[in-house]
C-alpha cells in the first residue's frame, strides 16, 4: 500500500468575465453548491494532508466555502505556473504529491482524480502524471498531448494556436490537471519562462522541463469530456447543471426512490431521500432536505430546508420553507405553505393553508383557508396547537397563541386568545339576515 502523502492545490483565481458577473466564477453554483463547493468535496474524499485554494485578490466572500481549508492569493494573473507559484509558501516542507485542479470543473469525480493520483506512483521515474481527456470527434481548442511512441509517456503539450494542421487532429488533449512530485515542484515552477504570446507563465510547459531532469510525465487518458468540463459562460452553467441533475437523479433510483418522471426534479447537492419514496413530475428541493422512507412528494411541490418523516404525504402544489418538520403520516395538500414550523404525526392540512411559526400536535386537522398570523409588522410570534384539535375553515389563529388538545375552533373565527383543551371556540359577528331583501332590490333595479 502507498502510504505516500497527498496534499492538493486548487486554481480558482479567474474572474470569469464571460460571466458578466461580480461574483468570482466559481462562486456561481451547480444544483446549490459553489463549483469550488463540488471539487473541494471531490478533494476531500481522497483525504488530502492539506488543500490550499488559489484566489485572486479581492475574493474575500469565497472564504466560507473554502473553509477550513487554507488560501493563497495570486496578486495577479500571470498564468496558471504563476497561480501554482502563490500555493508554494503553504506547501514549504511538503514532500508528497501535489495534485493540482481547476475550481471550475464541478463535475469532476474523486474517482478519477484518485485514477491519476494512482498514476503518478507508477515507477520510480515518474515525476508526474496528466489527466488527459480523448474526444471521439474534433477536439475544442484545448493543448494537444504529444506522447514517446515507446513507452506512451508525455513528451510535450501543444498549446491548440500553436499546433500544426497534423497535430490538431490529435484527439488527446490536456484537462489541465497535474499530480506532481511535491519535491521537484517549487524548483520546476521556478523554471517556467514567459517567452508565449501573453507574457505568462504556464503549467503546461512542465513535462518538458521535468523530461530534462530524467523524469517522466505519464498520463491517465479519460474518455468522458463531461467530467472535466470548465465553466466559463453562463451556457456552460446550464450544461454543466443538467449534467448535475441527471446525475443526482439516477443516485436517487439507484438508491431506492421512485422519479415518475425524473427530467422534471430536479435536487439540489444535499438532498437526503429515504427508501420506497414516490416523486412525481415537476418537484424542486432546495438546501438542507431530509426525506425518511415511504414519503410521497406530489407533483408541483417546492421543498427546502425540511424534513419529513415516514409515510407522509406533501402537495401537489405544497410548499415548504425553511425550519419545517412534518411529522410521520402527515399530510400536506395542495396550495398548502408550512414555514419553520413542526407538525407531529398524523397532521391533516388538505388544501389552501398556511402554518408560520408554530408546534402543530399530533393528528390535528387543519382545515382550508386556515392560517397563523404570525406577523405584528415588528416581530414573528409563535402559536401552539394541541393533540387532535380541530381547526376549522378560514379560521385566522393570531399569535402569539395556544389551542389547547382536541379543542374545536369554529369556521370563520378570528381567534386572539388562548384556547383551552376541549373548548369550543367560536369569534364571528352574528350573522344579520333580512328575508325578501334580494327580491325586493331586483325589482327596483328592473324597474
């Protein structure tokens, strides 16, 4: 076993200014998570001794998705050896392996970059190892990889501008990824020149450096261009999240859940779902849902920030926000809003409701047009309601408030005041009711 150390250095400094965005572009997110969010995920997994993320100056709001891992700020932007230059002060005394990523390639997998970790550690020779990406048709403009015809080893990279018609027709091109001999690296950095149309300096000019000092640059040949796709436009973004869903989609059925039509989910990164749960056409999930077993999520709903217990039931046309819990064999109907709210087990809310703010007990029924005015324009208020109370039709449940267990609220009410357990409580006017008055109004209007 390779007991060798592994630390990883992350480039994320671009702008990305065919975003036509202030955000630095690995901010922008891929199904709720930053892409640097997705390939920190994919780095973490190989158990890295440390992650150290490139950045540009002025990117202090990427810091919360970096954390806890370090940062190194390129001051300017002289190119990707220039980028992986700034990473060398946090690398000092590390005699691993460096894998050096791209924080735009969300749909890049610990998998293969664990492949070319594995490559690297081939032979005593190696003085590092290239993702390189085969496309089965004209390649874009991407770095053409020449390789020694006697041992298939990388003689060189051939900037896409500067090849010639015979080696544009290479289909071997370079992803951008290294796994280099942390050893080597600060003094094959040091040797990389400028002397390039830009004035910058480039990592892909490292085989040729390393060749020179005996050691060789092996590469780990991917046939699926998806996973290391940059983003660089917004298009990209949206490639890049319908690659996302479907890959989150065939996880969910891999995993025991039921998608009635799965291009209509759509997930977001964490989604937690249980077994034998049924999703119908056209559900999204926001951040930070949980979903037990024997869940039905009906069609047209919009959950995020919830959790829901076995065998309950939500929409179609249900809406949860953020703080709900439903309880086990709750049902949540359609056009029905619940917001950081807890309903035990058993809760019924059919149809055109809203539950703010409030402790729902077990197996109450909350009937149409039911809300909790939870807002006095400062400041929200909480409302309780008891086991096995019954609240009834348009009934407005002003907080803060307690109903008691099994108490009965009356169609209509506007309640104020606490209710206790097994009252009735009814506040409407009396209704006033003047026989023959419609009959008498028609006949003036006619005449």
């Amino acid at each position: 076993m390779n007991t060798k150390k592994l630390a990883c250095v992350v480039l994320a400094g671009g702008q990305g200014t065919r975003m036509k965005s202030n955000l630095p572009k690995t901010m922008h997110k891929v199904a709720g998570l930053p892409m640097i969010g997705w390939i920190l995920k994919a780095l973490e997994a190989l158990e890295p001794e440390r992650i150290i993320v490139v950045t540009g100056p002025d990117m202090e709001d990427m810091a919360d998705s970096i954390l806890p891992h370090s940062v190194a700020v390129q001051p300017q932007a002289l190119g990707t050896a220039d980028a992986v230059k700034a990473a060398l002060p946090a690398l000092e005394g590390f005699d691993g392996d460096v894998l050096i990523t791209l924080g735009d390639t969300p749909l890049l997998s610990a998998g293969i970059l664990r492949g070319l970790v594995e490559t690297q550690r081939e032979g005593e020779d190696t003085g590092m190892a290239i993702l390189g990406v085969e496309f089965d048709r004209d390649p874009p403009a991407f770095g053409r990889m020449i390789l020694n015809e006697e041992d298939d080893s990388l003689a060189r990279i051939v900037e896409d501008k500067d090849c010639t018609p015979e080696q544009r027709k290479i289909r071997l091109c370079n992803s951008g990824i290294f796994c280099v001999d942390g050893a080597r690296l600060p003094g094959w950095i040091a040797r990389i020149g400028n002397d390039n149309a830009k004035g910058e300096y480039y990592i892909t000019d490292l085989p040729e450096i390393a060749s020179t000092d005996g050691a060789k640059t092996r590469v780990t040949v991917l046939y699926d261009a998806e996973s290391i796709m940059g983003i660089n436009t917004r298009a990209d973004l949206a490639v890049a999240e319908k690659a996302m869903q479907t890959r989150l989609r065939e996880h969910a059925m891999a995993n025991g859940a039921t998608l009635i039509d799965p291009d209509t989910v759509y997930f977001c990164h964490d989604t937690v779902l249980g077994r034998d749960v049924v999703i119908e056409p056209g559900v999204y999930f926001g951040p930070g849902v949980v979903i037990a077993d024997n869940v039905t999520i009906k069609a047209s709903s919009h959950l995020e920030g919830a959790a829901i217990e076995p065998g309950a039931v939500i929409g179609p046309f249900a809406r949860l926000r953020p703080g709900t819990q439903i309880g086990a064999g709750s049902k949540i109907g359609n056009f029905v809003e619940v917001k950081k709210s807890t309903l035990g087990k058993g809760v019924k809310a059919g149809h055109l409701a809203y539950i703010g703010d409030a402790e729902i007990g077990d197996h109450v029924n909350y009937s149409c047009g039911a809300i909790t005015a939870n807002y006095d324009g400062q400041e929200k208020h909480k409302t309780v309601v008891g086991a096995h109370a019954m609240i009834g039709s348009n009934v407005n449940l002003v907080a803060p408030l307690t109903i008691g267990a099994g108490a009965y609220i009356g169609a209509g009410s506007t309640i104020t005041k606490d209710v206790s357990a097994d009252a009735l409580a009814v506040a409407r006017e009396k209704p006033s009711i003047i026989n023959g008055w419609a009959a008498k109004k028609r006949k003036g209007g006619a005449a």
